[in-house]
C-alpha cells in the first residue's frame, strides 16, 4: 500500500475509483474489508473484467489514511502514471 500513499495521482471512494476503472487508467484497485458490499461489488466486478489487481485492505480507516484522508474510504485506485517517481 506504500505505492498508494505516495502516488501522485490517485482516485479516493467508489465512484471516483469506478470513474478511473471505466476510463481504463486504474493500474490497481484497493478495496476495504469493512464495506459494504453494496458499495465495493460493482468496483470489484469492474476491476475484475479489466484485469486490473485488487488489493484487499483490513479497514474503510486505514484505506483512508493511506490516502491521505481523515476518513475512512470504501475503495481507491492507483491511477496510471502515478509512481512518486522516487527510485524503488
């Protein structure tokens, strides 16, 4: 999740991350254990058909910190092209 926390872009909840995946620009999808399956179905489903990776995460709160929020988030998506650049 370290490449999350330091992504220059990202897409942060349901819709936005539902957004990106249908553009075709999610490299990878987090998805938070504690939501409801109403809200991360359709997102899993997505990321599925498109091959993209889902990354399971324990809670809706550590998601959303690792995003840089102060609440909690459903889902969130490293979006293409948004590596910190740094050398890994």
């Amino acid at each position: 999740m370290e490449d999350l926390r330091q992504a220059r872009r990202r897409a942060v909840g349901a819709r936005e991350t539902l957004k990106h995946l249908s553009q075709g620009d999610a490299q990878r999808v987090y998805i938070a254990r504690d939501a409801d399956d109403h809200v991360t179905g359709p997102v899993r489903q997505q990321a599925m058909d498109a091959g993209v990776e889902v990354v399971e995460v324990e809670s809706m709160q550590i998601l959303g910190r690792a995003c840089g929020i102060d609440v909690g988030a459903a889902a969130a998506a490293l979006i293409g092209g948004g590596e910190s650049g740094a050398d890994h």
